[in-house]
C-alpha cells in the first residue's frame, strides 16, 4: 500500500489545529509549531501513525472481524457512511444510543423490530392494516432505520471502532474501552491521545481532512478483505485438490484388491479343475475290465494231484 504524501495531507489541511487556548497537553509529542495562535500538527507524525493504525486495520479485517465506523459529525457523517458501505462495515452517523456496545442484547431486539418492520411492511397483507397502523408502523420504521440501519447486519460486537472526533463521540470511546474494544480515532489537539489504541493526529473538523484521512482507512480493510478472500479461495483449491489425490488413492487400492480377488478366484478354479481331473482318472482306473488270460489258482492244482493219487 502507497504512502500518503505531505502535499496530499497540506492540500487537505490536515495540518491545522485548534486555538492555543484550546488546546490539550497530551498532544504536545504530535505539535509541530504554533502560527497566529493556531497550533499546526506535525504531518511526520501523522503520516507514522496513520500508517500504523492502518496496517493494524487491514490485519483485522483479514481475519473476518467486523469494523464499527462512528462520525455523527455533519461535514463527515456522507463521506464516512459511503466507506463504510463500500467495505460493507457497520457504521454510525446519527446520534450515538446509550448502550449501542455495552446493553448490545437489547440494541439487538430493536433491530429485529425493524427487520419485522420491514418485512411487514413488503408483504401483501399490509394494505389490509388501517391508515392510521400503517402510519404509525412507517414512521417507526423510519426512525429505527434512521439510528440502526448501519449496525443491521452487526451480529455481534465489533473488533474495532474507527471514530472521528472523540470529544464529541466520548460515549462511544467510553464503551469500547469498558470492553477492551481496540480504538482507531483521529485526533485533534484538543484531545487527548492516550486514551486510543491507534491515534490519528490531523484535523478532525474539516470534511477534506476527514475524507482523505478516511479514503486511506478503507483501502487498507479493502486490502485485508481481498487478502481473506484470496486465502479463502486458496485453501478451497487445496482441499479439493486433496479430496481429488485421496479419491484417486482409494480408486487404486480398490484396483489392486479387485485384483487380488481375480488372482485367487482363478487359483481356486484351477484347483477346482486339477481336483476334478484327478477323480476322473481314479473313476477310471476303477471301472477296467479284467484280462483275458486270468492266472490259475493255485488250489484247483492240489485238488487234482489228490484225486490222481486216490485213483
């Protein structure tokens, strides 16, 4: 992923900050200089971390997890909806609801209600309803799609929060931090960074400096959500191609066992045979007739010697 240059971030006047007076200590590491009273950021700093919170991002978004993206901001609530959208993240940019992260069940129910809502409202049996239900039925619809259209499809907790202006979004930081959520936020001087995991010190109120800060963000889970895809599509051809090697062993032992088989079927018919040719030849040998000279026993011979004698 390419850096972003200073006269990108100059050109979107990334680099102004608040009043002097209004100005927070902790920033001091991330303050370049003081002009007419205006602190100016150090655009060093802003191109390291900037760099750093989206190399953490494109990990999280590699691994499947969902990113909360939070602006309610007027000149950053249509360019932060739209990245949001693109990446297909939940977002937020109307007004933060009390417990968004930390009573979620209960935000959950309320979603639901809006599914139902909607589901309602496209089915035949709606025109049926009285004027005056289905009034109210479209206005609460309205006013639930309004505050959660963006975290519909949030099933779950979100891996990260990217937030755009803390001092305004602090109950939204002060959830995700009682959750150990990992934070992303841009920071202006009159914020205090310590409290994000990944702090963006630039210019918070100006809608260029909000969008470009915000374009890079999203390239970077863009570039984590192509690299899930690719692995996904890798490991699939992996284990179709095992699948196919273990088919192809199985249909070659199964040749070499129908093999065996055919090798002792023909020993057992050859031994049937040889058996049966053997019985024969003994059948055979029984069944001769005797010869036509038969030896004269030796008895008759001593009966006429006797009788000779007696005469």
């Amino acid at each position: 992923m390419e850096k972003i240059t200073h006269k990108e971030l100059l050109d979107a006047g990334v680099h102004f900050g608040h009043l002097k007076r209004k100005w927070n200590p902790k920033m001091a590491p991330y303050i370049f200089m003081e002009h007419k009273g205006i602190h100016i950021t150090d655009l060093n700093k802003t191109i390291e971390k900037l760099g750093e919170a989206a190399q953490a991002l494109r990990q999280i978004a590699s691994t499947g997890k969902k990113i909360l993206f939070v602006a309610t901001k007027k000149q950053a609530r249509a360019y932060v909806e739209e990245c949001a959208k693109r990446v297909n993240m939940p977002y937020v940019t109307e007004r933060w609801l009390g417990g968004m992260l930390t009573n979620f069940s209960t935000i959950r129910k309320s979603v639901k209600k809006l599914e139902n809502h909607i589901k309602l409202m496209s089915d035949v049996s709606f025109e049926d309803i009285t004027k005056k239900e289905r009034l109210r039925i479209s206005r609460e619809r309205e006013k639930l799609e309004r505050a959660l259209g963006g975290i519909a499809q949030l099933n779950r907790l979100p891996a990260a929060l990217y937030i755009v202006d803390i001092t305004k979004e602090h109950i939204a930081l002060a959830e995700a931090l009682k959750l150990n959520i990992n934070t992303f936020a841009i920071v202006d001087t009159n914020a205090d960074p310590t409290v994000i995991d990944y702090p963006i010190p630039a210019n918070d109120d100006a809608a260029k400096s909000v969008a470009i800060i915000t374009e890079y963000i999203t390239k970077a889970i863009e570039i984590g959500l192509n690299e899930r895809k690719a692995a996904k599509e890798e490991e699939d051809a992996l284990n179709e191609a095992r699948e196919a090697k273990i088919k192809e062993e199985g249909e070659i032992v199964d040749s070499k066992t129908d093999k065996k088989e055919e090798k002792s079927e023909t020993k057992e018919k050859e031994h049937k045979t040889t058996k049966k040719i053997i019985l024969k030849k003994k059948v055979a040998s029984s069944d001769k007739p005797p010869s036509d000279n038969p030896k004269v026993s030796d008895k008759p011979k001593t009966e006429t010697a006797a009788s000779a004698k007696n005469g």
